[in-house]
C-alpha cells in the first residue's frame, strides 16, 4: 500500500473494529442520502454508521484478527460500529431494513465472534440489557419473598394450631390457683 491516504483509513477502519464492542456489515445499495442520514440517527448515539471500501476494509479486519466479513465485502458497503449494547442497534438495523428492503445486513462481528444475518436478527429480537437486569433482580426478589414466606410458614402454623388447642380445651390450660 503506497499512498498515505488509504493507509490511514486502513488504520481507521482497524480502530472503529477494535474499539468497537460489535460492528455489522451492510449493503446499502439503492439509499438515498436522506434514508441514510434516517438509519444514522435510528442507530443512536452508541453507534457510527460509516461508508467503507471493500479492499481497505478487508484489509483492516485482517490486521484486526477479524475473519467475520470474508466473502462479504462486495458491492457498496457500510459498517455500523456500535458501542455499547449490540442489541439496539441490531434492532434499528432490522426495523430500517423492513421499512427499506434496498438496505441488506451481511454479516457482523460480537465479541470476536462472526455473526451471520440470522444472527443479528436474533441478536435484535433480544431484550435490552436493563431489561435483563430488571427480570433478574424481580426474580430474585421474587424468590427471596417465597423462601421468607417459607421459613416464617410453620411458626405461624404452630402458633394457629397452640391458639386453636387453648380455645378447644376452653381454657382448661391454665394453671389452678393453689390454696397456699
């Protein structure tokens, strides 16, 4: 590579995958610059959308250690670099996608791992990370209250079935006064 210019968008492309906790591959042949302009701001602010050139970007994803876009890297291509939670920002990408079918996701990288298009459909039909969080802390909630209510269950019981007895035996319990 003996120009300058595509060594650092080289070097570019190689940070955004680096630094970035997930990145998906598209397609977006046939957008016009206002559609993209939409899919950009649906993406959010935990992720770029950035126009690439396939042999620079292949490049870059193999000095990144990235095989994920292999075979993929054809026609015009755009990556979506997310940072922070993969899921809604494969979320966007799928919704944008139904509303303009002319936007195609090939491929995608988690964590080191490939992901197909199926994949990152998955991916987007996963609950927010909150959301997880929030079932889980009910959960527990959830079973804390039922082990209480299980410790505490017999005490009570024994205290129903003591009052139960003293009203059957009328009293009867007690203690004569002694004639001391």
């Amino acid at each position: 590579m003996a120009r300058p210019d595509k060594a650092a968008a080289v070097a570019e492309i190689k940070q955004e995958l680096e630094s970035s906790d997930a990145a998906v591959l598209t397609e977006y042949r046939g957008l016009t610059v206002a559609q993209m302009k939409n899919l950009r701001s649906a993406l959010g602010e935990n992720a770029t959308y950035a126009v690439v050139k396939n042999t620079l970007t292949a490049i870059a994803a193999k000095e990144a250690g990235i095989d994920a876009f292999d075979g993929h890297l054809n026609g015009p291509t755009a990556i979506a670099y997310v940072k922070g939670e993969p899921s809604e920002a494969a979320k966007a990408l799928r919704d944008f996608a139904k509303a303009n079918p002319q936007l195609i996701i090939k491929a995608g990288v988690f964590e080191g791992s490939a992901l197909s298009a199926e994949d990152i459909n998955k991916l987007a039909d996963l609950e927010s990370r909150e959301v997880l969080l929030a079932k889980a802390a009910g959960a527990m909630k959830a079973s804390l209250y039922q082990a209480a209510y299980m410790f505490t269950a017999p005490l009570v019981k024994a205290v129903r079935t003591v009052d139960a007895l003293r009203e059957k035996n009328g009293g009867a319990d007690e203690a004569p006064a002694s004639d001391a």
